[in-house]
C-alpha cells in the first residue's frame, strides 16, 4: 500500500493521524490487515470489465478514511441537532456546490447512503402507498429498486413494468400505451444493462401527457452525463438520482437533484418538490448521514470538475465500442448490435451459460458479470448473457486498442472452456496461464491510481485523473 507520509508528504496531523491507523492496523490485527493486503493486490492484477464498478483515487479513500466520520450531524447546514458541525457543514455545502456544477442541477441532496435509498426516497416523497407507477422490468434492464416484486418498491406501489421491443431498443410506444392506460403518477427510467442511449425528453412528454412524474435513476451513467458525453437527465426528469461509486469514481453513497424542476409546487400546493425532497430524506428515511462519504463525494465531485474527466469518458465510450466491434468480428452475438455508453452486452457463446462465462474468466484474472439479456429464458443466477464495462479499464489508461487485446484473451478463454456437467468445467492449465500472464503484463502496464507503479506520479502531480 501507499503509506500516508509518502502520498501526503507532510507532517499535518491528519496525515499522522491516518498514517498512524495503517500502522496500528497492521501491528495489532494482522488476520484483518492480510486480508485487506490481499484485495488491495487481487485489484491491482486483476482486469476488471464489472461494468458497476469504478475506482476510487487514493485521495478519495483518504477522506472517507479521515477523522470528520465522528461527527454526528442530524440535519442539514446550519440546522443541525447537534454541537460541533461547523466544519461540517461547510463540506457538505461544498459537496453541494459542487455536484450542483457537475450536472448543472439547481437542487443537490448529497445525504442519500445509496442509490437505492435515493429511488425509495424519491418514491416517498411524491407517492402513497398503493399509487401506481411505471418501471422498467428486471430481466429488461431495470433495477431492482425500480418495482421489481422482491423489492420493497415492488410490494408498496401497483407496478406496471416496461422494457425492449424487438430490436432490443427501449419500448417508448408500449410506455406510453401503459401510460395511458394506467395513469402512473411516476414513470421510474435508467437501467443497470442497457447499452443504448435514453431519450429522457421522450420519457417526460410521455408522462406530461398523464401528469406523472419522471424519476431518471442514472446511476449506470452519471460519468457520462457529468462529462456531456450523454444527454442530461437533470431538466428533463423531475427527479435525477444516482450512486457516487460506479462512474463517478466516488465512495459508496448517492445523490438526488433536481433541475428546472426544483421550485415547481408538488401536489399540496404548499411546498415544493425540492422541499419535499429534503425532509424525505431526513427526517423521513434517514437519521445521521455519512459525513465522511460526503466529504469523499465533495472530493469526488471536484475530480469530475478537472478537464482530465472529460477525456477519461471519452476513453469510456470509445473502449466500450472497441469491445463491442472485437466481440462482433470474432462472431459473438452482442446485444442491440453495439452500445452508446460504456455497457457491452454479448450472449455467451456455444454451450456455455453466463455464469460458466464468468467463472472461467475470473479463473483467467479477467472480471465480468453475468446477465440475463433480451428474452432470456434462463434465470437470473445462470443467465444467458455476460455483461462488459469499460469504466475500469478506462481509468487504468487502456484504449480502444487494447481492447481488441482484451477480447481476444477474453476470446481464447471462452474458447478453451469445457462445459461439464451441473455447472461444472474445465479450462486447459496452458491457456489459463498464458492468459493470465497477459493480463497481469496489462495490468503491470496500465496500473490503477493506487498501484505501486503509480504511487510516485500521485506525489508529484496531484489529482491526475
Ligand atoms: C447499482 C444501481 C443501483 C444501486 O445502487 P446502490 O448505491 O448500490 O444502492 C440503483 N440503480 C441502478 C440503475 C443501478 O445500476
């Protein structure tokens, strides 16, 4: 790891008092301390192409890893239930500010612990319970927060859920047929696998015509909107809600705003939506918040702010198309025939399932995710379908070239896979040990933030993206 006096390179008692923690950690409980060590290095050589995942920069990890966790600080700025929020205060302002910046939002709620309570919240805050809304379905690309029945989303409200039509494209024509029908009064879009772009402005004519509201949940593309690279949710929906840790390369938590729509007077006729919005939040569904999540998201937001973000989503896309352009020419099926985000979707070839897909490669130091795709028949924990992103892989630096290296690894290990029976299979020790080598070569090569080989550039040139 990076120890704290190298990366800060002074002696401020913070810096002591976090590079004191990772000493002590690792004198008094070393089971904890190797364990960690150990994820710190699967990370490092391993290529992950999880598309829900990002990475943090150490100086992200630094805050949430700093001494303003112990403030208990029930409240928003300046009304807090408790002492000592001062500074406080001033983080979470100017983790406000900036998120605000990002996305070009006029209300910013950065109290959200998670993308899913920032769905349930918005749901509370406009709907009772039994009210009817409209979803995109799980197995389509939907979240589970979205309605899906095993959620409490799908247990409170009458959900009419939505999906893809045949060409894998999203069903705006069957939304708004169900609009009519069924007079929702919230239209809940974004998805978790959709690798196509979304017509936000379509969706909220849609739901003009019924007077429903629009929840755009972007989580799986927030980096994208931030860099302009994918049409803004922000005016468009009344409601924006996203997580911090996928693409905007922040802690685990999550953030409601809101745009054009913020002063627009909800249903009593007194407050607004923004209004409602902040005592949904607190007091109705959270206590204390996260102080050192939101002070990461402030630093996380001022990352996204530098012009190094704006090439890095760039890198995104133009990843994502080379994968899918690889896996087409090497005879795959990819979904929607390509993507517009950073979401690659392919059906696993052969007699092969997603699951088999998934494990193989991570056999190989080669990280996915299996998927249902478009009409799966298979379930859920043994899809059809594998699921790429290229968040990760953008950020260690590879480009649209080693992409077409990394399908062809991907390629060979697919290729070698020997299904057995009940899940079971085999995968020549040559072809995994070869393939492995050349992903630890990439990962070597093209190291993350935190890696060793890194650790240097971060002293000396700062918040590089
Ligand atoms: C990952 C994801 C979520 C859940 O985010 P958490 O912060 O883990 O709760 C919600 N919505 C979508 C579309 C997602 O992809």
């Amino acid at each position: 790891m990076v120890s704290v006096e190298q990366s800060h390179g002074n002696d401020s008692h913070l810096g002591q008092y976090l590079g004191q923690g990772v000493g002590a950690l690792q004198r008094q409980d070393p089971e904890l301390y190797r364990l960690l060590e150990l994820e710190h290095e699967r990370q490092l050589e391993t290529l992950s192409l999880v598309a829900s995942c990002g990475v943090v920069d150490p100086s992200v990890l630094a805050v949430t890893g700093s001494s303003i966790v112990n403030v208990t600080a029930e409240g928003y700025p300046g009304k807090r239930y408790h002492a000592g929020c001062r500074n406080v205060d001033e983080v979470e302002n100017l983790a406000i500010e900036r998120a605000k910046r990002v996305f070009g939002a006029r209300y910013v709620n950065v109290q959200p612990h998670c993308a899913s309570y920032a769905n349930h919240t918005v749901m509370q805050s406009v709907l009772n319970p039994g009210d009817t809304i409209l979803g995109m379905a799980l197995d389509q690309g939907g979240h589970l927060t979205h309605g899906s029945p095993v959620n409490l989303s799908g247990k409170l409200y009458d959900v009419h859920p939505y999906g893809l039509d045949d060409t894998d494209a999203l069903d705006y024509g069957r939304m708004a047929e169900l609009a009519q029908e069924h007079r929702p009064k919230l239209i809940v879009c974004g998805t978790t696998s959709f690798p196509r772009a979304i017509d936000f402005d379509r969706i909220r004519s849609i739901a003009d015509e019924v007077g429903a509201y629009v929840l755009a949940d972007v989580t799986h593309i927030g980096g994208l909107i931030a860099a302009g690279l994918h049409a803004s949710s922000i005016d468009a929906a009344h409601f924006t809600t996203t997580c911090t840790f996928k693409q905007l390369y922040g802690p685990r938590g999550g953030l409601i705003m809101m745009g054009r729509d913020a002063d627009t007077l909800s249903a009593d006729g007194k407050r607004t939506l923004s209004q409602r919005i902040q005592s949904a939040v607190f007091p109705m569904m959270q206590g204390s918040p996260e102080v050192h999540t939101i002070a990461a998201k402030a630093r996380a937001m001022g990352r996204l702010l530098e012009p190094g973000f704006r090439e890095l989503a760039e890198r995104i896309v133009a990843n994502a198309a080379a994968m899918a352009k690889a896996l087409t020419a090497r005879g795959y099926e990819v979904v929607s025939g390509g993507t517009d985000n950073h979401i690659v979707l392919f059906r696993a070839p052969g007699g092969l399932n997603g699951l088999i897909a998934e494990r193989a490669l991570e056999r190989c130091d080669i990280l996915v995710n299996k998927n249902k795709v478009p009409g799966d028949t298979r379930s859920a924990t043994v899809p059809s379908g594998v699921r790429l992103g290229s968040n990760t892989v953008a950020l260690r630096g590879l480009g649209p070239s080693e992409m077409d290296t990394c399908v062809d690894l991907l390629d060979t290990v697919l290729r070698a896979v020997e299904p057995g029976g009940g899940g079971a299979f085999h995968v020549d020790e040559a072809v995994r040990a070869d393939v492995a080598a050349q992903v630890h070569r990439l990962c070597r090569d093209f190291p993350l933030p935190y890696d060793r080989s890194a650790a240097a550039d971060l002293v000396g040139a700062g918040a590089e993206l």
